[in-house]
C-alpha cells in the first residue's frame, strides 16, 4: 500500500514559535516535545471531519477541482542527525471523489500545495516528501523505464 511521508522542521513563524515557547512553558517540557505537541494538535485539528469533510478535504477538493476526501492522516516523528522531527503520514497515495467513488492518484503537485500551505499557514518549516510501499516501487519503475527504452534503441 502506497503511503505518502511528508517531512517537516522547526516552527518558522513567530505564531508557531511563540506557542512553542508557551507550551514548553507551561509544560516544563523540551522546546522539541512542545513543538511536536502543537505540531500534532493541528494535525488532529485539520483531520478532523466535523459534518463529513474537512479543511484537507477542501483543501485538495479545490486542488483537484472535484469534491473529494483525502486518505486519513497522522502526525508522526522521524530522527534526522540526532534530532527528532516532526511528519506527516497520508495512509494511501490517492484521493475519492465523493461523486464516483473512484480513486483518483496525488499527484506530487498536489502533495507540495498543501505541505507549502501548511508551512505558510501553520508555521511549521515543510522539508520533503517520499512515498513508500508499492507507489515508491513504481515511480522507480517510471525512472528505470526511459533508460531501457533507450538501452533497447540503441542496441537494436
């Protein structure tokens, strides 16, 4: 199953730092432990889907220009030279359209307008994205494919 892994840094706003800083406060906890504190509040503020959509929903929805429900989603960690980081993890490559039900593949483009988004938005510093699973396994597919279309011409 293709999953979709979206990396993020530090707080980059002064809103993001702020709350940080008075988390950690009022906490007595790590600045890293409040700052994946709020990270994942506005995950779980975001996922949450009040009357059958939510603000990803639209969000991609708009995206896609089609009414569709994005995969759920979690917040999650990841270790990056001794530190520990915050992530977004998308439990399936593909959204639905709410209309047909059929299954429509996101599309890097899709995957950098919301991670831009949240960063603008939310304050948290966007890094990268991978795929896993079976989508990973394809795109390196995809690569290999023009080197053997290539490979084949020239040795024909």
């Amino acid at each position: 199953m293709a999953k979709i892994n979206l990396y993020f840094g530090n707080p980059c706003n002064d809103w993001a730092q702020e709350t940080v800083t008075e988390i950690a406060l009022n906490n007595d906890i790590s600045m890293r432990e409040a700052a994946f504190m709020l990270f994942q509040k506005l995950v779980e503020t975001i996922a949450i889907k009040p009357e059958g959509q939510n603000s990803l929903d639209t969000h991609f929805s708009w995206f896609f220009d089609k009414s569709v429900s994005v995969p759920k989603i979690a917040a999650r960690s990841y270790l990056k030279k001794g530190s520990t980081y915050p992530m977004i993890v998308m439990s399936k490559g593909y959204v639905v359209d709410k209309n047909t039900f059929s299954q429509i593949p996101i599309k890097d483009g899709a995957i950098l307008d919301f991670a831009k988004r949240f960063e603008e938005e939310l304050g948290f510093e966007f890094l990268e994205f991978k795929w896993t699973g079976r989508q990973k396994w394809l795109n390196l597919k995809q690569t290999e494919l023009p080197l053997l279309q290539t490979n084949m011409l020239t040795n024909f």
